[in-house]
C-alpha cells in the first residue's frame, strides 16, 4: 500500500516550519512526500489603468515556479532520503491542496500556518484552516 504525505509549500521560512515534521513523518512510514506548489491565476481587473505595470501570464507563473519547485525539492530532500515528487498546480490554494490530497489517495498533509488574526486573517483568509475543514485525511497544521 503506499503511503503518501501531501507537503504544501509557498517557499516561505514560514511554510519550512512544517518540513522536518514531514520528513520525520515520511521516514517512519516510509512515505512519499509529495512537495505541492498551487499558483493562484493573477487576478486582472480591466476597469484598472495598470499603465506600464506588467502583469505575468499563468503560464509565466508556472515556468517560474517549476524552476523554483526543482531547486527546492533538491535541496531540501535530496539528501534526506525520502522519496519525493514535486508537484505544480493551478487554482485556489486550499481547494488545490485539497483535491490534490484526495487524487493522490493522502495518507496525511502536513503544512504550517502563517497563524493570523484579527483583522489580517479576515483579509487574507487561512489556507490551512480551509484545509483543516475540507481535507480526506488527517492534517498536522505546524504553527510558527
């Protein structure tokens, strides 16, 4: 049966918080980790004079995020000796996180909170705590 933990990462020292709980987590169940990237579409707003401003593609995100996802999985696993996959998609981060866990038959997802409140977590919202709600298997939410 495999076994496999989803490891969302936005790159921040904030999301490497949870990574060594991963790879603790990998190790003794001899899991794949599955190091997840979601690239949020730019949001355009036509009746917006951007003027020179130059607003990258969903395309250009990717490409940009697939270079950076590489580096990240080489040098953060490499020699950890945890098998991993590096993963891009694109949407909604929590609903991705969720629906990616769900596909890939997650034993478990293990991610960090940035752990606003307040007036900031109404504005930005929680990515985990959506997560938390709406994931098929158990989340480890690793704070900060």
């Amino acid at each position: 049966m495999a076994k496999n933990i989803i490891f969302p990462t936005d790159f921040s020292d904030v999301s490497n918080h949870a990574l060594p709980w991963a790879l603790e987590m990998a190790s003794k169940l001899d899991a794949t980790i599955h190091c997840l990237y979601v690239v949020e579409e730019p949001q355009i707003y036509s009746t917006l004079d951007l003027g020179a401003i130059s607003v990258p593609t969903t395309g250009e995100l990717v490409e940009g995020a697939e270079t950076r996802l590489k580096e990240y999985v080489t040098d953060k696993f490499g020699g950890a000796g945890q098998s991993a996959v590096a993963k891009i998609v694109v949407g909604h981060a929590a609903s991705e996180i969720v629906n990616y866990a769900r596909e890939n038959d997650a034993d478990m997802i293990i991610m960090s909170t940035h752990g606003y409140s307040g007036v900031k977590h109404m504005l930005l919202g929680s990515t985990t705590e959506e997560v938390l709600r709406h994931a098929p298997c158990p989340v480890l939410s690793v704070g900060n």
